[in-house]
C-alpha cells in the first residue's frame, strides 16, 4: 500500500486547483501528494466563467473577457450593464487542465492514480472532491441547473446575419428570458438563453434550465435543448423554421441540425453539457479530510457560480497546510448562505415569478450587482439588491 502526506480525491477544477496553489507556493516541496482521478484524458469539457471580482491563477486559460453584458426579460425589455472594473472571463478549461498538469508533472511528489486500490487512505490528510449524490437525472427532490452549450461557427460573418448593430462581439448576454418558443414555455421551469459572443464567426450559445432532475421531456426527442438553440438560429434567420414537416421529418432534422450537419451555414465547434447542483451536499467532519469543489459547498445556490470561490479555497488550505486538521471549515460568507436559502425557497413556491426577479436583481448599478452576486458587496450594496426583492414573497419564504 502507498502512504502519500497528502490525497486530492478528485483531479477537476477543484482537485487540479488546489494542487496547483500548493505547488507553485513550494507547500510540496518536502510533501508528497497523490491525485485520484478516473478519467481518461483531459479534454476541453467545461467553459468557467465569472466576473472578476479577485484575482486567480488561471489569466493565461482566459479565452475571452467581456466588459458590457445584457439581460432580457420575457418581454424583450432589455437592461445593460457596462463594467471595466470586473471583467467577465471565461476560461477554457481545456486550457487550464493542460496548464495545470504540465506543471504539477515536474514535480516527482506528485502522483496519478485512476483509483484508490493501492494507496492507504488512513494516513494521509484527504482533499475531496468526490461527489456522492443522486446524478441529476435520477433527481426529483433537488434543483439543478442544467444546459447544452454549442460554439457555432457561421460561414457568413454573424453580423451579416443579425445586422452590425445587433452583433456585438464585445457584448454578452447573461440572461435572455424572451427566446423560449412556446412549445417549451411551462411555468414551473426556468429557462434562459445565455449567448458568449467569440469572435466575428464564432458564438457561444448555451441553452440554461433549473429544474428538479431531470431533463424535461417534450415528447421530442432533443426538447427542449435543442429547441430553444435552433429557435436562437431560427430567429437569426440562420436557418429555417426546422420544426415544420411530420414527427419524423422534424427528429430527422433536429437530429442532423444539432450535431451540425444539414445546413451549409454553420458547424459545430464545441459541445458542452452539464448540471450543477443548486444545493449543497451534506458535509460531515471527517477527521483529517476536508469537502472541496462542488461537495465543499462552493457553488453560489441563487447563480450556480463556483469557479472564483474554489479558487479562494484553495489559497485558504494552501495557507493553512501546515496546520490543515485544526483550521476553521471554509465556507461563503453566511449572509449569502441565507440568501440563497431563502432564494430557493422562493424559486420552489414561485418559479413563474423568477424571471422578473432575475431580471430587477440587474435593474440596480452595475458595480453593486457584481459584488452580491460574485460574494464581494458592503451592506449598502447587499439592501441595494434586497430592495429589488419582491418584499412579501421573500419575508414568506423565511418561515416555510
Ligand atoms: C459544464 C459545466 C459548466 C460550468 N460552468 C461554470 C461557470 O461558467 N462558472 C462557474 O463558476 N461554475 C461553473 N460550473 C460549476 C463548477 O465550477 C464546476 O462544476 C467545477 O468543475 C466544479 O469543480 P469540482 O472540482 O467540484 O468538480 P469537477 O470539476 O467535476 O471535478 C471532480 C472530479 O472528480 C471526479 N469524480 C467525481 N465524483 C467521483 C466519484 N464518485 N468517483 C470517482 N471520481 C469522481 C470527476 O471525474 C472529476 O474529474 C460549471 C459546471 C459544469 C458541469
């Protein structure tokens, strides 16, 4: 059996960042360090993305930054936002594996392992990232945040199909409550459209649901992902209305037009899918092993942003290593925990109600909107945001 001082179970976005903090702070020059990871390669699988409110590791996987962003409710009432001071980057996570392991690889303290078979859990200090929950599918009690991005490449410059004015590769939309066609429409579900401009051919479309479990079903077989991304090219007149014709004629074209295929002005670049959990795992005190990632509850419930609080907990154990088994648990600041707490009681008892209170949270100043939702706002801004809140729905959903 292999003794390691320290074992990273888990070698993603919390695993590799937190071994990555420790490395370049000489915290393993003397230590010895296994990370269990199952997969077989590392490949582009994630885009990370958040407003730069501190600064990380990763500024050289940043594939773009953005500084105006847009919100759209369902009526196509639009509010935009333009913020130097707190860039929105999106980092490739493609980028950030090959970066990461190229320099932990150097290190002959380090090690990989596909399991745990041979490695002796019992002595060393245990990082982990592991989840241990009901998948998403399988889910019917939890919210969850689910989508399918794609990077779709047009022929024809985008701007020749939306119109110069309305393409904007410096502009992203956060949340577009007003692309869903009314097939898909149900209250009880919240679905957006959030559109990552890459470059003149190039855009990032990512069709974003929260629901419990599951993906909902249509009776289609690629609802409702793909109706909302071909509606988004249907209404850039990319393509044609691609729903039209009998049952087998339309899962025919859906078929072709999602994997790329079918249509002479666009390909597919990238493909993403996901769920993020919208609750945070149960976290028992084990002694010497600490939850971090996803399990560590690093994920914001009310926006599903992990990436930057990861990156602040990996630099908190980096500066507690010496002494990891005594240090105060990590957690967000309490005063987000209860909002979020509150917020997802909401969400449950008022999904009909989430789009205009996602779209006022953006009606304030730009700075302030930034700061709650990315962990980093003073009392002033916190009751600038409260203040949107619809007051009764809010003060109810503390008691139930
Ligand atoms: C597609 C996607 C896009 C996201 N985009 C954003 C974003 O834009 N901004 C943001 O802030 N957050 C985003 N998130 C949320 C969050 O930042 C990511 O989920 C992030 O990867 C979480 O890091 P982690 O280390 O906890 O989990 P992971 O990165 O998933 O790493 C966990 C690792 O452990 C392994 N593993 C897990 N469970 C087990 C097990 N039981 N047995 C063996 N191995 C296991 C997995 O193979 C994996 O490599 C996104 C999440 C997803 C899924």
């Amino acid at each position: 059996m292999k003794e390691f001082d320290y074992i990273i179970l888990g070698g993603g976005c919390a695993g590799l960042s937190l071994a990555y903090e420790l490395e370049i702070y000489n915290k393993l020059k003397d230590k010895t360090l296994a990370i269990i990871e199952p997969r077989e390669e590392y490949i582009r699988d994630k885009t990370w993305s958040f407003w730069k409110v501190s600064s990380h590791n990763f500024e050289d996987c940043v594939k773009k930054s953005w500084a105006l962003f847009n919100v759209k409710n369902r009526y196509g009432k639009e509010i935009k936002h333009y913020i130097n001071e707190y860039p929105y980057q999106a980092i490739d996570s493609g980028l950030f594996y090959k970066k990461v392991l190229n320099t932990l690889k150097k290190n002959k303290n380090i090690s990989f392992f596909k399991n745990t078979n041979d490695i002796n859990l019992n002595k060393s200090f245990i990082f982990n990232s592991f989840l241990n929950i009901k998948k998403f599918k399988d889910d019917k009690k939890n919210y969850w945040q689910h989508f399918l991005g794609l990077e779709i490449e047009t022929k024809k410059k985008l701007g020749y199909w939306l119109g110069n004015n309305e393409y904007n590769t410096n502009e992203f939309t956060l949340m577009d409550f007003d692309t869903v066609p009314n097939i898909v429409k149900r209250l009880s579900e919240i679905n957006f459209m959030y559109v990552l401009p890459i470059d003149e051919h190039k855009v990032f479309l990512e069709t974003t649901w929260i629901s419990k479990g599951g993906v909902p079903e249509d009776g289609f077989k690629y609802a409702p992902y793909s109706y909302q991304i071909l509606e988004q090219l249907r209404r850039w007149s990319i393509i044609d209305n691609p729903f039209l014709g009998s049952d087998e004629e339309v899962d025919d074209r859906i078929d072709k037009l999602m994997k790329g295929e079918g249509s002479e002005k666009f390909k597919i670049n990238y493909r993403e899918q996901g769920a993020i959990p919208l609750f945070h795992p149960e976290y028992k005190r084990i002694k010497n092993q600490i939850n971090i990632g996803s399990v560590g509850g690093m994920t914001r419930l009310s926006t599903g942003y992990t990436f930057l609080n990861i990156q602040e907990h990996s630099n908190y154990i980096m500066k507690n290593i010496d002494n990891i088994s005594e240090a105060k648990i990590f957690e967000q600041n309490k005063k987000y925990l209860f909002f979020d707490k509150i917020f997802m009681k909401v969400l449950e008892k008022h999904p009909e109600k989430m789009p205009e209170i996602f779209f006022n949270i953006f009606s304030g100043f730009s700075k302030s909107i930034i700061k709650f939702l990315s962990n980093k706002s003073n009392i002033v801004e916190d009751l600038s945001i409260i203040l949107k809140m619809p007051k009764w729905t809010f003060i109810k959903g503390l008691f139930k």
